[in-house]
C-alpha cells in the first residue's frame, strides 16, 4: 500500500472500556473514526459504515471503486491518531485506469487531511509516507 498517512495528537477522543476485544489488544480509535465518518459525511462523502478491524477501525466510504478509511492510535499511545485513505480497484480497473485511480486516491487523502486536522483540541499534524 502506498499513500499518505495523517497523524494528530489531541486528547478529545476517549477509550471505551473493551474496545480493543473487537479489533487486537491496544487498539482503539472508535471515537476518532466516528468523528472522521461525520466529516466525511459534512463534505458530502458517502458513509456506509464503521467496521472493526486489526489496526483499529475501517470508515467504509463507496464500492466503485471501493474506498476506505483507516482510523487507529498510534501504538501505545491514546492521544496519537493516525488516518490514511485507501481507494482499491477490481483488475481491469487496476490495468486500464491508473490514472483515475491515483486521482481518487489523492482527492480522498486531501480531504481526510481537512477532516483530521479540523479535529478538537489538535496540538499537532503530521502527514508521513506508507
């Protein structure tokens, strides 16, 4: 996977009791990926909804192509966010639209970065490479 990462720092997204038994140990980010999927929704994104998964949690956004959100804490930590856009393509979408691909993707990651960085109580914001 290639793209950008997004990572704040704000104590405005709390922990729930349990909430790393639906994705692994020290997992959390319930919170933060609602709070994405509501700004996601306000810039006219469709939401369909907010999975648990390994690294933390998955703002499914649309199927065609499917596109996804990763929303999770950076390890150890519970003040530390880190978001990154996913957009993937079925095989002829892959071999013959790169180019609308690599636009989708880079539209999805500037407007998750408006989204994170317009998060309560940012002390920071960062983008890193995947």
């Amino acid at each position: 996977m290639s793209g950008e990462c997004h990572v704040i720092r704000t104590n405005a997204f709390r922990i729930e009791p349990g909430e790393d038994a639906d994705t692994n140990p020290g997992r959390y980010g319930r919170a933060f990926a609602q709070f994405v999927a509501d700004g996601m929704r306000a810039k006219g994104e469709p939401v369909e909804d907010i999975i648990p998964e390994d690294f933390g949690w998955c703002v499914r956004l649309g199927r065609n192509p499917f596109r996804w959100v990763g929303c999770g804490n950076r390890d150890g930590e519970t003040d530390e966010w880190m978001a990154f856009a996913v957009v993937e393509a079925g095989l002829v979408k892959r071999l013959f639209g790169k180019g609308s691909i690599a636009k989708e993707m880079s539209r999805l990651s500037r407007l998750l970065l408006e989204v994170v960085r317009d998060a309560p109580g940012v002390t920071s914001c960062s983008t890193e490479q995947l």
